[in-house]
C-alpha cells in the first residue's frame, strides 16, 4: 500500500480505488454515501488485498 493511497483514502475513499476498476468504485461509492467510516473501512479492505 502506498501512503499518498492509504490518505486518499482516509479523505475520499471513491477515489483512492478508482483503478481497481468500476465495481469496486461503486461499491465505495455507495458505503462512503451511507456513512464515511464504512467508505474508508471498504476503501482500505481493497487497497490492502494482495490478490488484486
């Protein structure tokens, strides 16, 4: 994980994740419009996954 991504991500989660493509993006979109710490809590979930 790189640190500029990890504090996009803390500050707007959506575009942190914007390269791991359109489902993903949505996905964070959506619980960041729910609530901010579930946008972070997803957005930091896909940024630390090792398979992606």
């Amino acid at each position: 994980m790189n640190i500029l991504r990890v504090l996009l991500a803390i500050v707007f989660p959506p575009l942190s994740i914007i390269d791991k493509g359109c489902g993903s993006f949505i996905i964070i979109f959506l619980l960041t419009l729910c609530g901010w710490i579930p946008g972070v809590i997803g957005a930091l979930v896909i940024l630390n996954n090792p398979n992606r």
